[in-house]
C-alpha cells in the first residue's frame, strides 16, 4: 500500500498524472457531448418524422421533406457543420422505426 501511494505521488509530482487526468476529462467530455449532439439529432428526426407523415402522401415525399426538416432545424442550432448527411438519413430511418413500433402498440 505504501509502494503504491509511493508511485503515485511520483507520478503527480513529475506530471505524468496530472496530464493523464486531463486527457481523461477532455475523452470523457467528448464522448458525453458526442452523445448529446447525437440524442439531439435523433429527437428532431423523430419530430421531422412525425410532421412529415402529417403533412405529406407518399415515402419518397415524405423522406425528402423529413430529411430538408431536420437540415432546418440544425441549421436553426448552428450545428449542421456536426452531422453528415448519412447521419442524417440514418436518424430518419431510425425515427421511421420507431414511429412503426408506437403504432403497433
């Protein structure tokens, strides 16, 4: 127990540990904002989504419409530099699905 203590002190007083402890924050912070961001994208084709199907008669229409929504929308948030347009797409397929499953139940 003693060589341990021992270690780290060494450790934090070269700046080894220090360092590896801000690494640490800066990985765990992107991946959480990572996360989000992605939640986010997700929550507003789901919306996009749900409009669309509203609004409009046909899958090809309804899609198009879906997919310039959400480019709208993130846009509106000044993150449309953040997604790709396949993220995109797949979020859409991914709020289809799930607005298939709700109406199943």
């Amino acid at each position: 127990m003693d060589n341990l203590i021992s270690v780290l002190q060494v450790l934090w007083q070269s700046g080894i540990a220090p360092a590896l402890l801000i690494m640490l924050i800066g990985l765990l912070i992107a991946h959480f904002k990572g996360n989000q961001q992605a939640s986010d994208l997700l929550q507003i084709a789901y919306k996009a989504v749900l409009w669309a199907e509203k609004e409009f008669d046909g899958g090809v229409e309804q899609k198009a419409q879906a997919i310039n929504k959400v480019a709208q929308e993130i846009e509106k948030l000044d993150k449309a530099h953040v997604f790709t347009v396949q993220q995109i797409d797949d979020a859409i397929e991914w709020a289809v699905k799930r607005m298939k499953e709700h109406e199943e139940e």
